[in-house]
C-alpha cells in the first residue's frame, strides 16, 4: 500500500506496479473491445499486494500515529544512550523532517576500534537481533556485470557501509528491551 497526498506520483506508481502497463488487468478484462490493449512506456515492475495484504494495511494505518510514537520512545532511549559517546554516530533528523524510525541506524566512528561485524555476531549471539541493512550497491554482482562497478570505485561509500549496523527498532519495543540492547551494545565496544 502507497499513501501519497500528489495524485500524479499515485497514478505513476499504480503503473509501475503493473509492470508499466497503462490499464489494470479489471479493465482489460471487463471493457469493451479492444480494451485488453495496453501500453507500457516505462519499465514497471509486479509489485501489487493481494486483498489480504491490502487489507491488513489498511488496519495498520489505523494504527499508525500510536505504532510511530512507540518507535519514537525506543529512539529516543537509543539516541539518549549513545549520543555523548565519541565512538559512536547516531542517526540525525534534519529540523522540519519527519521520519518513519523503522530502522535504527548506527556507525561506529573512526574512534571505536571494534569491528562493525564483530559487533554484529557478538549482538547476536546474546539474543539481539542486530543486523546490516545496507551494503554498497555497487558491490553487488548484478551491478559489477551490468555496470562494471568494482570495489574501491565510492571508498566513501564503502568505509561508511563498513561502519553501519542496524538495531532492533520495533512498535512493540519496551524501555528494558532497548536499555539491554544499548548496555550490551556498549559493553563490547
């Protein structure tokens, strides 16, 4: 489910969930000849949402406005246990942005001498569900073949990539959970 206040983007986005296609398939199938014509004039990809998907969204958003507060105390636990903290770089929110706190961001800085995958393990292997959402994209083998990408092109890119994790950051998240996350966290740094 996509909510957008521009109609336009809306519309685009509705195209390009059906592979570019310019008519849904109900369309198609219901119009008057020849109605099952359709144009494609850029690249989509399949990627609508069955009813039960649907519906479950829209009961989500219903709940929206509480499941983002509860995210936002979790942050602001996590933001006020590592920002004093020369080692580590906590996410940052520009003034008059708003952010969705579905993920919690943290780089060690060039000050902390453990290794980011260290970390990872060792998080994990105490029950908390640490992980790395993101490697450079460029690294990845469908972009080295089709674009010839290799390691070294973006060393910007690829040392902050290095220094990156991403903590629990859940609704459901209580003050315990992220205060044993940000102890044993800061335990192994």
């Amino acid at each position: 489910m996509l909510a957008d206040p521009d109609p336009a983007r809306l519309k685009r986005a509705e195209r390009l969930s059906r592979h570019g296609m310019d008519t849904d398939a109900w369309v198609r199938q219901e119009g008057e000849a020849p109605a099952w014509r359709y144009v494609v004039d850029e690249i989509g990809y399949k990627y609508n949402a069955n009813d039960l998907l649907a519906a479950l969204g829209r009961i989500q958003l219903k709940r929206l406005q509480e499941m983002q507060q509860k995210r936002a105390q979790a942050w602001s636990f996590y933001q006020e246990m590592f920002s004093d903290d020369d080692r580590l770089a906590p996410p940052q929110i520009s003034i008059g942005m708003t952010h969705a706190m579905h993920l919690y961001l943290l780089r060690l800085c060039d000050e902390c001498s453990a290794d980011r995958d260290e970390v990872v393990t060792t998080l994990r292997s105490k029950g908390i569900g640490a992980t790395v959402h993101y490697d450079p994209v460029h690294l990845q083998p469908v972009y080295q073949k089709r674009f010839g990408t290799r390691k070294g092109q973006l060393p910007v890119t690829e040392k902050i990539a290095s220094r990156i994790l991403s903590l629990p950051m859940h609704s459901r998240m209580t003050d315990q959970q992220a205060n044993r996350v940000s102890c044993e966290l800061l335990r192994i740094l």
